[in-house]
C-alpha cells in the first residue's frame, strides 16, 4: 500500500503553501497538509529546535481541537520520536494506516519545553472518487506530446480533476469555518465553571449538543476561575440553616456600606415587617428574626442588594410526635363495625397503622378508612372479618402503641333465659327471654308442638327480647314451652305450672257449728280433712297457734282445728362472686380466683364467665364463651408492662349474676432471664472475685439488682453472699472458708420476683494463687532519668505478683533519705520527691520478693542545675583575620559533659558591639574569623547544659593584637558555628 508523507512537494504547493520561519517559535518544520486515498497510509512529520527548547520538549497531536490521539495509541495510530544530538534536532512523526473516511478533518500538534509552547495545525483529506494520483504520475501515458487525447482521455480529463480540487478545497475551507463557528460559546463556559457535581457536565454537554465532553473538560480544567469578590457584601448568608418547629432562627448578613439598600425575599416573595419577620440593623449587620417557625417556613430565602443576591435555604425540623392515648383492644364478632382510635400530640401529624408488623393502606381493597380529627387518628373496619384478627400497632416518629381485636364467628349469646312459672286459674303468664342479636327471629313450642297466636295467646318480638304472653291461664296451658332461634342450634325452655288455689273440705255432723266437733273425753277421734289444691299443697296442723305434726291427735273437751297451706317460692339469678384476686403473674399471663356467691338464687351455680379491661379504658372483653365450673382462670395474651383489671359473673339457670368488684389494677411483668457469662476474676484464701454480664432479656419490670449465693459441692443448701442487691455486674464474696471447693450462682432480680440462676460449671478452690512477682519498668526509666534542680520528682512503676509482694527500694546499695517518699498498693509503687537537689542524684535499686521469689530492677536518677563558667579562656594563636581561642571546663559542670559551650567576641576599641562567634559548640577551642586587623578583641565563653547558660562567663585575660591593620571601616563580623 502506498504512503503519503506530509514533506511538502512542488505538485502540491497550492494545498502546502510556503510558511515563513517564526523566530521565536520552537518548530524548525511543521506538519504538512495530506491528501490519500482511502485505505492508504499517512506519515506526518514535525521537527523541533531542541536550542530554543532549553529541555527535551514534549509534544501531543490532536484530532479537532479537543480529541487528543494519544488515548488511541495501537494498530492504526502510532507515535514515534528521535533526536539529533549534533544539531539538537528532535523528530516527531505521526503514522495513521489503513486511513478510512472518518480520518479527515484538521489535527493539531502542540509541543511543550519548560515555560515555551508552541502549535501548528495541518489538514488530513480523503478525496471521494478521485484516482490514487498525489503526484498525478498516471495522467502523463494518456496525453501525448502535441497535446492530443488518447482513446481513454476522457477517464482521466485533467480540467475534471482540477475542478474537482477546488471543490475539496472549498470543502475544506467550509468545514474549518464551520467547525470556527462551531466553539462553545462563553455563557456555557460561565455555567460549567459553577457545576458542583459531576454528573451536571454530562447533563449540559447534552442539552447543548456538545459530543466532545472528554475535550470539554480538558479545556475547563486549563481555565483559572478568579473568584468575584463581592462589592455589597462583606459576609453573605451560610447555604443552609436548620431550626426545630416553633422556634426562632436569625439569618444574617455584613454590609460594606450601611446606606446600602436590602430587601429579604422568600421563595422570590418579597418579605415585609410583621410579628414574624423582624428586620434589625446593628452597624453593618443586617439581621432577619423569624419568629415561631412552622413548615411553611421551610423554603429558600435570597437577601438583594442593588444587583448582588445572596441564597440559602431554612430547614424546619419537626420535633418528635409522641401518643398521648393509643388505641383500645376490642373483641367484635364477624360483620360488626371495628374502630380505633388514638391520640398524637400534634395536629397534623403523619401517622401509620400496621397490622401484625404489615403497613396498612387505602389501595387493598378499599378495606381500611383512615380519619383524622385534629389531635386524633382514627383506622376504621366496616365489616370485620375472621382475618382482621391480629395485634394493630399505631406509629409516628416518637413512639407507637397497639391493640389487640379479636373477631369471632357470630353467635348468638342469651343474655336473659326462659324462666319456670307457676300461676294460678285466670291469671296471665308471660315468657320472656332476652338473646345479643336483636335480627334474630324464632318460633315458641309447647310440649314439640308450635305455639300458634290466639286471642288469650300474644307473641312479640321487640329488639333483642322475645316474648310469648298467655292470658287467662287454664288447666291445658301447662306443660313445657321452648323458644327456637332461627339459623341457630339453640333451644330455650321452661315448665308452666299450673296452680290451684289450696282448699279444705271438712264436713263436721255438729249442730253448734259447722267446724265444731263435739267428742266425749278420753275418746280417739280420727278426722279425715279432704283437701284440694295444684300442686299438693302442704298440711300443717296447730292447736291454739302451736304448730303440730300431721297425725298427732288432742282430746279435749273443745278443740279448735285448723289448716295452714304453704306454697312454693319462686327463683332467681345468684349474687356476684366474691373474693376476686390475682394470685400470680408473668410476662403476658396471670391467675384469677374467686370464691362462689353467697346466695345461688335458688338454683345451683352452672359456672362462671371472667372479663377484663386495661386500667382506664370501659371496654370490657369477655375472656371465656363457655361457663367456667372452676374457681380459678389463667388469663393470657396480655402485653407486659400495662395495667388491667378483672371480674367474674356467676351463672344458674336463671341466668347471669351482677359483676364481681374489680380486682386491684395488676401488671403482667416477667422476672428476668438469668444472668451470662459468669466467671471468676480472682480468688486469694478468704474472697473470691466473681463478674457477670447482664441477661439477655430484662422485660419491662427492667431489673433491681443481683443476689450471689455460694454452697459447698456436694451439698445442696445454697448460702447468701449479699443481703443488698448488688446493682454492678460483679461482686468479691469475703469470709469463705479456705481450701474448700464452693459453687456459686447469680439471679437478677426485679418486681416480679427472681430470675433462673446462672450456675458456675465447676467448683473453685479457696486458696491463693501464687503469681510469680514481675517488675514492668516504664520505657523511659530504663536510661537515665533527668530533672532540673527544684522540680518535682513523681514515678510510678507498676508489678504484678501474688500474694501482695514486699517491695523494698535502695540508694546505691542503702536505705533512702527522709526527704524520699515511697507508696506501695497491690499492683504498684511511687517514688516521690517534692524538691529534688543534686544530692537525689544516684542509682536506686527496687525489690519485689514473694515467698523466696524475687524480681529487680534498676533506675538511674540525674538531678542537673547551671553549670559553672569555663575556665583559662585564653587565645592560643592569631592569623591574618583570625583567631583561636581555647578553654578548659568548669570545674562544676553539674554533668559530667557539658552539653554545648556558645562564645563571643567583643571589639575593645567601641566595647559596644558584641557578635556571637559559636553557639552550641563542643569542643574546647574555637576560631573566630573576619576579625578586623588592628582593632583589639576579648572574648568571653558560657557553658551551657539543660538548665542553661552559665550565670558568669569566662573571659580571656589580654585582649590580642591583629599584626596586620586594615582600614577602620572593615568592622568586627560575628557569625554562628556549631
């Protein structure tokens, strides 16, 4: 395949046309303009002056003005560089292969050496149709020297191809005007330089059609943003603030100029003065309080000045919503209309009803209605069905509460049965009885046979009571009348019982009178008294009121009989039961007893129905549908940490009893779980040290404290180690008995009594565990140990070792002085000096011995103050501008090594200047130099440690003579040395 070089050519002068040289510019040879055919390859050539580059310069090709080439370094783009050492001439070439249309358009080449940069631009086309001819070699065989056209002139008609080139070339001109015209323009490059966040380039590339979003943040990038600086405002508004519901909050500003003119804005709603909005003016502050701040506040506020606007937005956080009252439990049955109802302690507040943990809303089914009314919230079931049982739960941002409703299959309740009646001829007897739903219908049966309306017989049904009347009773009304409901397998009975009055048919053959009999002393009389009467009336005997036994016989001369009949009593529904107590509780049961009622009503007591409600509500739920025969109930389901109260109803055949008294409000608490993780600490001959951690599940009885008890193994009577609840988790038991293996055991205990224990594993010995003794010298008293004179000195060394060691210090071998204090505890020891002198100074040893065991440690204290001055300071040799001074030490240098001697030179002649020479020197001698010849010098040297310089000074005895003078104006020059 063919290459296209860009050299310039002499057939090719129209499209490279001559560049003059730029003498300033870092470009010997730039880049030609290419013309090649589709599918050939391109090498573009630049060269570099690397003289005028300074350094090795470094270039970048471009496609456009922002694709860089680079990134698409591989098969068909390629990059290669070289230099010419002699002549500091660097190549860059540029190879394209397999050139395909989308390669045409204009390249740039940008070269970069230190502070200089240089570009140039050239053109790469791809001609369409035109033949593979840069050089048109192939147009010479078809034309001949006279200039006649051969056979196949007319493929290759010259004026054709040049018409042709003007027309690329106007292409060419078209698209770099077009590609001109065709820049960002500078508002969008205002707009970027404000964008935050990346994805906002994205989004305005593609609202503005820019595609080159690489190049356009390249070229951002390069742009320095210079930050405007605010003519109005000294200090603008923060971006955001942040203020609780129903406080106030002050937004403020600083002014350069307090005649400036300023106006507040709300969502570009201008704001006036009011009992809200106060503005106040303090210097140059401009101030606006809102007062009293609710969620209409929350939006964005601007503050204007003239043109200049500064912006923030207010956030009014809502405080917490708590429940005042939450909803109550209820049991309905199925059909019946549920509402619940609770109290928030905001109007307006956003709420949300679950259902066993499900969030409820209005789109299943239309099921749920959800009311508010102010502070109230309403969830409301028209028809409850079987599956809307379950616990309800109401929630805002402080807090929830739930309630339980339970919706059971409709059944019909008798609330008053069919009592036994026994009337007598002509009166009316009425029964009547009394069932929960007042929809129910039914029919009456005497004896299996359905009772008919007649005129004596009246049958009504008036809400929930059913009535059959009969007037005018008689002798066939009697027998056994049952009421049955409709659609429900249940049947009400009761016996009629006809009642003729009692009467006495006695016939006495007297004439005095007719009940008088008249009968000789002495005789026996026997008197057969006919009676009559339904049912069998009762017989009574009396003899002048003195009640007698049937069949006992009086002889008397007169005797005056008579006959009592008594009927029987009719019954009743029985007393409340009495005696109604909690006997036990736990997390979410307790246990009801009661005793029976002191009067049955006539009627023995079938059993007994138990109702609760929580402490305050008058929703009272029944517990058990089918009579208890027993004097206790376990109630369960309750929820722990809330208050309830209970009562008991008797039931006879009658019916229902009145309601017991309630028992005392109660609350289902649960002891806790028992304690975990029990183990040993420590244990010496008498204590053992136990620790714990709290149990797992604690209730809302929360938990008091903790008992810890001890037995031997073995024996199963457990001994208290505290009397006191211990509220900590861990506890040291003292006065056990040595060498005895002991179990112990935690409870936790709060208001419901004692939690399960928590057992150690295995016995633990009473004996004291021997530590080998361990001194843990600080890291900073292994090396000497330095303090100033009058510092105080406080060391504390830790050890460790059981039992408590003895621990003994030393001073080089002998007892410390009075003025060195020592502290020892279990686990460490402080040395202690409150003034230290020089004679603190030393080496003291520390013991820590047990039982024949022992462990040492060693510490070296230094006590350092101001060294005294050097001595023989005198000056050993002077040349030229120079001279060497030498000193020996001082004799109390309060270390044995100085740490640094500093020395200075002073001119004798002025005595006024004073230069320093040395500072921090080492060494004995020094040199002063720059010394000005004929002016006389003495010298002076401190020694210098960590307390400091000395107080007095050597100084040298005869101020030396430079041999050689140099004029007056030369000076003494000081300078500093190590």
């Amino acid at each position: 395949m063919p290459e296209a070089k860009a050299e310039p050519t002499d057939d090719l002068d129209e499209l490279n046309p001559p560049e003059p040289q730029d003498p300033d510019g870092l470009f010997l040879s730039k880049p030609q303009n290419v013309l090649v055919e589709s599918g050939g390859d391109v090498q573009v050539v630049a060269r570099v002056d690397g003289g005028r580059a300074g350094t090795k310069p470094s270039i970048k090709w471009f496609k456009g003005k922002w694709l860089e080439l680079g990134a698409k370094s591989g098969a068909r783009f390629q990059f290669r560089d070289s230099c010419d050492k002699d002549s500091q001439v660097y190549t860059f070439e540029l190879s394209i292969s397999k050139v395909v249309p989308g390669d045409r358009g204009d390249y740039r080449c940008e070269v970069t050496a230190k502070d200089k940069k240089d570009s140039c631009s050239f053109n790469i086309d791809t001609p369409l149709g035109t033949p593979k001819c840069p050089k048109f070699a192939q147009i010479a065989p078809n034309v001949t020297r006279d200039g006649a056209k051969d056979e196949t002139a007319g493929e290759l008609d010259f004026s054709g191809l040049l018409k042709k080139r003007e027309e690329q070339a106007e292409e060419v001109k078209k698209k770099k005007k077009d590609e001109e015209e065709d820049t960002i323009p500078p508002e969008i490059w205002e707009l970027l330089k404000g964008v935050t966040k990346k994805s906002e380039y994205e989004r305005i590339a593609f609202q503005y059609g820019i595609t080159d979003l690489r190049g356009m943040l390249k070229r951002l990038k390069k742009i320095k943003v210079e930050p405007k600086k605010s003519e109005a405002f000294i200090r603008k508004l923060d971006p955001a603030y942040q203020v609780d519901k129903g406080n106030k909050i002050r937004l403020m500003v600083e002014l350069s100029n307090p005649d400036l003119p300023l106006k507040w804005y709300k969502n570009g709603q201008l704001i006036k003065p009011s009992n809200k909005y106060v503005f106040e003016n303090v210097g140059l502050k401009r101030i606006l309080t809102i007062n009293k701040c609710s969620l209409a506040d929350d939006a964005a506020y601007e503050c204007r000045v003239n043109d200049e606007k500064s912006f923030t937005e207010v956030f009014v956080k809502e405080p917490p919503v708590t429940i005042v009252r939450g909803p109550e439990d209820q049991q309905v049955v199925v059909g019946e209309r549920v509402v619940l109802e609770a109290e928030v302690s905001e109007e307006g507040a956003q709420v949300m009803w679950t259902k066993d943990g499900v969030e409820l809303t209005r789109e299943e089914t239309f099921k749920y209605r959800f009311k508010k009314d102010g502070k109230k919230h309403f969830l409301i079931l028209n028809e409850a069905t079987k599956e809307d049982t379950g616990r309800y739960r109401i929630m805002t941002n402080g807090g929830e509460a739930e309630a339980e409703v339970i919706v059971e299959e409709k059944q019909l309740e008798v609330l008053q049965g069919i009592a036994d009646l026994t009337v007598q001829a002509a009166e009316q007897a009425v029964f009547k009885c009394e069932v929960s739903d007042e929809k129910v219908t039914g029919r009456w049966f005497k004896n299996g046979v359905e009772v008919r309306p007649s005129k004596r017989i009246h049958i009504s049904h008036t809400g929930r009571i059913h009535k059959l009347v009969i007037d005018d009773v008689r002798p066939e009304d009697e027998g056994d009348y049952t009421f049955v409901p409709d659609g429900f397998a249940l049947t009400l009975s009761a016996k009629l019982n006809f009642l003729e009055p009692p009467k006495i048919h006695l016939d006495c053959s007297g004439r005095d009178s007719e009940n008088t009999l008249v009968v000789v002393a002495g005789n026996k009389l026997r008197l057969d008294v006919p009676i009559s009467g339904e049912p069998l009336p009762t017989v009574t005997w009396s003899k002048d009121g003195k009640v007698r036994s049937p069949g006992h016989t009086c002889v008397s001369p007169v005797c005056h009989l008579c006959v009592i009949c008594v009927c029987p009593v009719p019954a009743d529904v029985p007393d409340p039961p009495e005696a109604v107590r909690v006997t036990q509780v736990g997390e979410d049961w307790a246990v009801l007893v009661w005793e029976p009622p002191k009067f049955d009503g006539g009627q023995p007591v079938t059993g007994y129905l138990v109702e609760r409600k929580k402490k305050g509500s008058h929703r009272w739920m029944k517990l058990n549908f089918e009579v208890l025969p027993a004097l206790t109930f376990e109630s369960t389901r309750m929820i722990e940490g809330v208050l309830y109260e209970m009562r008991v109803f008797a039931v006879n055949a009658i019916g229902v009893s009145a309601p017991s008294l309630n028992t005392p409000p109660f609350m289902p608490i649960a002891p806790t779980s028992e304690p975990t993780h029990l183990a040993l600490e420590d244990v010496t001959d008498t204590t053992a040290t136990l620790k714990w951690r709290p149990p797992e599940r604690v209730g809302a009885g929360g938990i008091d404290g903790y008992l810890v008890e001890w037995c031997r193994e073995g024996d199963s009577t457990w001994t208290p180690a505290n009397t006191e609840l211990v509220e900590r988790c861990g506890l040291t038991v003292r006065g056990l008995p040595t060498g005895e293996k002991l179990l112990f055991r935690v409870v936790g205990v709060n208001i419901a009594g004692r939690s399960p224990p928590a057992t150690m594993a295995q016995p633990v010995t009473i004996r004291e565990i021997v530590e080998r003794p361990k001194i843990r010298l600080p890291r900073h008293l292994r090396q000497t140990y330095v303090r100033k004179v009058g510092e105080q000195v406080n060391l504390v060394i830790p050890f460790q070792g059981k039992p408590r060691p003895q621990v003994t210090w030393t001073k080089e071998g002998g007892a410390l002085g009075e003025d060195v204090h020592v502290r020892t505890s279990d686990r460490d020891t402080v040395f202690f000096i409150r003034a230290a002198a020089r004679g603190h100074s030393g080496r003291y040893g520390l013991s820590v011995r047990i039982e024949g065991m022992e462990d040492t440690a060693e510490m070296r204290l230094r006590i350092v103050e101001r060294p005294g001055p050097p001595r023989k300071v005198q000056v050993k040799e002077v040349w030229g501008f120079n001279a060497l001074v030498e000193w020996e030490p001082p004799r109390t240098t309060a270390t044995p090594k100085s740490p640094a001697t500093p020395s200075m030179k002073a001119d004798k002649r002025t005595m006024v200047r004073v230069v320093h020479v040395y500072e921090h020197n080492r060494p004995l001698r020094c040199t002063a130099s720059e010394l000005v010849m004929g002016n006389e010098y003495l010298f002076k040297v401190f020694s210098e440690n960590l307390c400091g310089l000395s107080e007095k000074p050597g100084l040298s005895p005869t101020p030396p003579s430079s041999p050689k003078r140099v004029p007056q104006n030369s000076g003494a020059l000081g300078g500093w040395g190590v």
